[in-house]
C-alpha cells in the first residue's frame, strides 16, 4: 500500500521540531512520513521531514529506533528498500 504523502509549507512547531536528517529546525517546507509499526486501524504516527531533505521517491516510511528510512521505488513492481540518511538523528 503506498504512503499518502502530504506536505505543509512549515513544520509544526509544537512540541518542537527538529529534523531527522539535517538536524536542524528550520522553518521550511516539511513532508510528514509514516512511522512503521504504528498503524491501527488506517491512522499511524508520523515524522516531520524537512522535503528538500529527501531523495525523489514513491513511498517513505520512517523506521522509529533504527534511523533509517524505507524507500519504495516503482522497478517491475513495488519492493521496500532501506536507505540510511547522512545525518539521521
């Protein structure tokens, strides 16, 4: 099933924002992705992703504890991928 990826122009705040790939709280265009193994009945936690951040790809889900993220990308089909960021805190 693919991610329904939605963008905000700014992260939101609340709580505190720090990007988990940059590290840093700029206030600029943000993604939220999926955290894995939260889902529950069609809604799930998410993370704040800065969008210039990420690499262009189908589907994005954020693995809590593993600093990683999972990369869907349409090649005869759909298949996961993990992909460690450069700076994933």
């Amino acid at each position: 099933m693919l991610n329904n990826i939605r963008d905000f122009v700014r992260p939101n705040m609340d709580g505190g924002f720090v990007c988990p790939v940059c590290g840093t709280s700029e206030e600029k265009r943000v993604r939220l992705i999926r955290v894995l193994g939260t889902e529950e009945e069609g809604v799930c936690e998410a993370k704040q992703i800065h969008t210039d951040c990420l690499p262009p790809v189908d589907d994005l889900a954020y693995i809590k504890g593993y600093g990683v993220i999972a990369l869907v990308r349409k090649e005869r089909g759909y298949r996961w991928q993990i992909k460690q960021m450069s700076h994933l805190h």
